[in-house]
C-alpha cells in the first residue's frame, strides 16, 4: 500500500496500524510535504518501501528506494499500481492525488474530504464501484452500518462540537487559536480543529456524504454527541437506525480502509459502558459555517469549491491572529456572495480556476478587516 500525508496525523496513525500487521501489510510508497522531512526519513529507513514522494526539500532514503520530487511528486505516486492508496493529505491539495489514484485504477482509502467537496460528481464519475473507502470516522461508521442492510432513509453525522459549542456569541468575541485549538476529544491537525470548532468540519463532511452514499442533502442529519463516541450511523425506512460506536482514535476507521472487508487488531479499547451518551441539534445562529456549508452543497457548481478555498484561508488567517475566530464565517460567507456561478467543474483545470478565484476573494475580504 502507499501512504500519501505519511508524517501528518493520518499517515502516522495509518503507520501503526501497519507496524502492527508486518505478515498483512508492506508499505509501497510513502509521500509526505517538505516540513516533515526527518520524520519521513524515520518512517523510509523503517518501512524501506520502493518509493518516497516530496514536494520540496530532499530526504535521505534507503538503498533501493526511488525517489519522486516536485508539486506533483505525490500525484505520481497515487498511480504507482497497490493494493490500496490511503489519502491523509490535507486540504485541496489532496484532490490531484485522489484523481491520480483513481485513474490508475487503484483502491483509494479516501481521508480527505476536499477530494469530494471541491470535486464532487466529477471525482466520483472517476471512481468504480466499491473503489473508495472512506476513512473519516463518520463516513466510515455510515460505510460500516451500510454493510448491515438495504432500506436506507438517511444517515447521520455526529459532531463533537468543538471547543466551544457551549459559549455564547458574545463569549466567542475574544477566543484566539490557543483556544479553539484545545480540542476535547481529537487530536488533529491546525485546521481540520478550527474547523471543528466553526462547525465547518461537520458542513464539509456532509458535502462528502452526499457524494460518497448518493443520499439528498434533506435526508443527512447532524446531531452533536459531545462523547464523540457515536460516529455515524444509517436511518433505514423502517423506522430503525444502525449506529457505529468506538472510542474517539482514527486507527479504527483507518484500519478498516486499509483491510476492508475483513478487520484487524489497532490497539484501541472497546466501548467502555458506564457513561451517559447525549445528542443535541447544531446551533446554527452561532456557528454558521454550517449552514453556509448546506447552502453551498445544494447550491451545486462551484460554491462547494469555493467553499472550501474560503475556509482555508480563513482559517490560517485566524490561525496568524489576523482576524477573529467569528470573522472566519463572514470571510466564507463575502465569497460564496461573489463567486461567479458557474457551471459544474468537471477537471482539474476548471475546479484549480475556481479554487485560485475563491482564494484570491478570500485574500481581499481578509485585508478589509
């Protein structure tokens, strides 16, 4: 297998669940960005697989290992024929990988949302049937419930709520990145965690499960569990719902992407049952990436695309204390009310133009405040 964002919090995570099976798997590949590169040298000298991908400074790698450099380092080695290609790249840049993968005919262990919110319809046209597994937890735990049985209805998306899902609007006047970066239950990346925060994680995911289950955007529903135990599950028409709980720990959902259909050990507990489990309705009128994230995802086009670039550069502005933690909603927001509604994206080309647009929208609403 090849592991894409190897030294990010996915590819480690995905890295342990390897080192646990040596007899199930052999890493093929591994490719990670240029801010890591002593980590992906400890992860090539142990795992020695036949390639390494960077995008800028050059690693030291074992004898035999082909070395891939360049901004399309990465997507070249998602076409390296595998078993199985996990993407834990973060951001949009993930899309071109997952789009090589898919091409090459590989099995794409899918956990990067943005492949499916910026490409969408297009990305999944490329795949073929049972060709991407999703690896977020929640898409995972609706994947998993699906195997259960037909008659689906609906499903769910459970949202921890970030740090801050108790506070008042006007408590969050005054929040910085030190704050919203104290997750209660994650540990993730910067920005995936200020996502969580805005509630923007949760609108990206739903974009994603539209795609990855073909479910309509009225019948997904968000409920915030606060344990993070319950991940997701399926409402079937019989009026019965299918849950898939586990402890808040990425191996899980990664473990399955990688050895699905059969499981295998990760070192995570099991469902402890002495605690009270708690489900509460969103509260849209404060955290509003959400139903910005909805209205860009029925709305279609280039609004999910668009969506996505706003929030990248909203959050790393929060992130480098340009502006405050609710001004991100409004930055998002400015965009999605000047993007060109176009028609639908459907290449790289078109969806990169209207990501590079988006972004240089998001850039000017970020210098006026």
């Amino acid at each position: 297998m090849t592991v894409l964002g190897s030294t990010g919090s996915i590819g480690r995570q995905a890295l342990d669940v390897i080192r646990r099976h040596p007899e199930r798997f052999e890493v093929a590949g591994l490719a990670a960005g240029g801010s890591s590169v002593e980590v992906l040298e400890r992860q090539a000298a142990e795992f020695r697989p036949e390639y390494v991908a960077v995008r800028d400074e050059v690693p030291s790698v074992p004898s035999g290992t082909k070395l891939l450099c360049g901004e399309r380092a990465a997507e070249e080695l998602a076409a390296v024929p595998v078993d199985v290609v996990l993407n834990g790249i973060v951001g949009f840049a993930g899309l071109a990988a997952t789009v090589s993968a898919l091409r090459a005919g590989n099995r794409l262990a899918l956990a990067n949302k943005e492949s499916l919110v910026a490409g969408g319809e297009w990305v999944m046209s490329l795949a073929g049937e049972g060709q991407i597994i999703p690896v977020d937890s929640e898409h995972s735990a609706i994947f998993q419930c699906l195997e259960g049985g037909g008659g689906l209805a609906g499903v769910l998306l459970t949202a921890s709520g970030g740090p801050f899902f108790e506070l008042e609007k006007r408590d969050l006047l005054e929040v910085g990145p030190e704050d919203a970066l104290k997750h209660p239950n994650w540990e993730m990346g910067a920005r995936v965690t200020v996502d969580s925060a805005t509630m923007m994680n949760k609108g990206l995911e739903v974009i994603e499960a539209h795609h990855l289950f073909g479910v309509p955007y009225d019948d997904i529903k968000v409920a915030v569990h606060r344990q993070s135990i319950v991940h997701g599950g399926v409402m079937l028409k019989d009026g019965s719902v299918i849950l898939h709980a586990a402890l808040p720990d990425m191996r899980i959902p990664i473990a399955y992407g990688l050895s699905h259909p059969e499981r295998v050990e990760t070192g995570v507990e099991t469902v402890p049952f002495d605690a009270v489990w708690t489900f509460q309705e969103p509260r849209d009128e404060i955290f509003r990436c959400l139903p910005l994230a909805l209205e860009a995802g029925r709305a279609g086009g280039a609004y999910p695309i668009a969506l996505n670039a706003a929030d990248e550069v909203a959050v790393a502005a929060f992130l480098e204390k340009r502006i405050a933690f609710l001004e991100i909603a409004d930055i998002i927001e400015g965009v999605l009310e000047r993007i060109p509604a176009a028609g639908r994206p459907d290449s790289m080309e078109a969806i990169t133009a209207v990501d590079r647009a988006a972004r240089e929208l998001a850039e000017r609403e970020v210098s006026h405040r």
